[in-house]
C-alpha cells in the first residue's frame, strides 16, 4: 500500500485547485487533487506542506484532514490522506502538471479526475453540506476577542478562511490583537506560530498600512526565526510591501537575508520565490545590485526546481526592464 497526501485548496472565493497529470504518468491526462508520497520521516502535515511548495511555488495553510480513501488500481493499491487547506496565492507555478483550473465546489464532480480522487471530492462535498451549516467559530458571548486564552485557542485551532478572516478583522479593528498576532508569529509554538503569521498576511493584504511601524522588527528577526511557515509569510508580507519606506539600514540587512536564502540548498521554494521578488524591488532602488541578483538566479538553474526556475524567469525579465543599458547579464533558465 503506498501513502500519499493531497490538498483541497481553497481560494478566497472559495474556489478548489485542480491540476492535470502529463502524458507519461500512471494516469494521463487525468485531473487530481495536487500532493505526493510521504518521505520517509517526515509526518502527514509536513509532506503536504512541502509537496505543495515544490510542485506549485504556493502557501497553503492546513485547515483539517478528511478521511483517507483506499483505492486498488490493480497495478497499485493506494492510501490518499486529503487535507483541506486554504491558501491566499492564486497563480500556482507548475513543475509537474500540464495545466490547472480554479473550480466552484459544485463544478467538482464534472471533472474527468483519477479514481481515487473522484471518492475525495466526493466525501469532500459531502462534508461540505454539513459544515455550510455551523457557525463561525467565535470567541465569547459577544464575539470579541479579548481574552488571551481565547484568542491564543482560536488561532491555534482554526479552522480554515472563515476564521482567519475574521480574526483578521479584529485585528484591523483593534491594535491590541494585531500586536498579539505579530507576537505570536514569533513563538516556539509551530502551529501557533504559523496560523498567527497567516492571519497577518490576511491583515496586511486587506490593509498594507498597518504592517509599516513593524517592518524594522520584522527584517531584524528575520535571521533568528527558526519556523520557515512564519520566516514565509513575512518574506510574503515584506514582498508586497513599499521597501522603500523603510530605511538604508535594514535595505542591506533585507538584502544580505535574501541573498543568503536565495543561495541556501536548504531554503523552500516559496522563501526564495519571495526573496527574488524582494530583491528584485530593492534593485529597483539599487540598480548596482541587479548584477548579482541575475547571477544568482542563474546559478539556481542547478537545482533542477521547475517552480524557482519559473519564477526565476519571471524576475529576469523585470530586471531586464528596469536595467536599461545596465550589464544584468544573460539568464540560461
């Protein structure tokens, strides 16, 4: 019996991610539920996790795990662990499928997917009709979020976009759960740690603002976050962010911490994906470090990642843009 995980991920309009098999796999052409096997060591939640970041350059955050499927093909017998999960990227990088599709639920079961994944979307449906029907989970009679063991409860065991929004909400609304989430982001606690630094990706994208007074912090502690959950979702924060309202200083701390992500045989997919957009727009700033950020990118080309040769790519062609007559150097990704 071979044990494999797959992800239902859901966009913010609740929509499910489906990817396409290539000709020349066990099921050509069929469409499925993107994962993998798991590595020898290595726990259910992280194989998913990882296989996302390599297949699709993307962050998803695991809301929870449906029931496994038993499938017997006749050439093998599978064990596929579905776990549903949210992510705030909509634009997956492929290195393994031909195509993928952003689909309703209710779209689901037209598509022409592999057996196996037929019974996952099937039960996932299924549940659905349920969980349609139960509340938010809130915090307190009223719906504030003022106790600490509460807020720390509910961060720690939510439950998917409906929750992160609405903690998200709160934190807009009050500074005090904010800096709670910031914290957080910076603790020992994996879990907490990466649904808090989640919740602050929500927060940032709805009000970029907000993230401004902290940025010095956050490039500070950059290079002592151990959790590469949260160290990616401030890279996404600071990627998105205007570096140049930050100052000369931590310019050169962001750069030396990119640079050194982007060169590590360690660092994930979506961490250099992010340092690559966040050098880049420093380079914008420092035309003199467009030289070496091209160069790096090209020494990534012998890692034989498909998704950080993609994105690569696409960082190439935007410094070529901003170079002008400046010598940036030829990519061979």
């Amino acid at each position: 019996m071979i044990i494999v995980t797959c992800a239902i991920i859901r966009n913010e309009d609740n929509e499910i991610l489906i990817v396409q098999r290539g000709e020349n796999t066990d099921h050509p052409l069929k469409w499925e539920f993107p994962g993998g096997k798991i590595n020898e060591g290595e726990s259910e939640e992280e194989c998913i996790i990882r296989e996302i970041e390599e297949e699709l350059s993307m962050d998803i955050v695991i809301c929870s795990r449906m029931e496994n499927v038993d499938y017997d093909y006749g050439i093998k017998q599978i064990s596929l662990i579905p776990f549903v999960c949210d992510t705030l990227d909509d634009l997956p990088v492929l290195s393994e499928h031909l195509d993928f599709k952003w689909l309703a639920p209710s779209g689901l079961m037209e598509v022409n997917f592999s057996e196996a994944d037929v019974i996952v979307a099937h039960n996932y449906l299924t549940a659905q009709l349920v969980n349609d029907e139960m509340p938010v989970r809130s915090s307190g009679s009223d719906g504030n979020l003022t106790d600490e063991e509460d807020l720390r409860s509910m961060v720690i065991s939510m439950m998917g976009m409906k929750n992160a929004e609405w903690v998200a909400t709160s934190a807009i609304d009050n500074p005090a759960i904010f800096k709670k989430m910031l914290e957080y982001s910076y603790s020992d606690d994996k879990k907490l740690a990466f649904h808090a630094s989640w919740i602050l990706t929500k927060v940032c994208d709805k009000y970029p603002d907000i993230i401004y007074p902290y940025l010095p912090g956050i490039v500070e502690k950059l290079g002592k976050i151990d959790n590469e959950s949260a160290q990616r979702s401030f890279l996404r924060i600071i990627s998105m962010s205007e570096i140049n309202r930050i100052s000369v200083r931590h310019h050169g701390l962001l750069a030396d911490h990119c640079f050194a992500a982007l060169k590590s045989g360690f660092s994930a997919i979506a961490i250099k994906a992010y340092s690559m957009e966040i050098l880049y727009k420093l380079a914008v700033i420092y035309p003199e470090l467009a030289n070496e950020l091209s160069a790096t990118i090209n020494l990534l080309q012998g890692e034989g990642s498909a998704g950080i040769i993609a994105r690569g790519k696409m960082v190439m062609k935007k410094l070529a843009e901003i170079s002008g007559n400046q010598n940036t150097g030829k990519s061979h990704l």
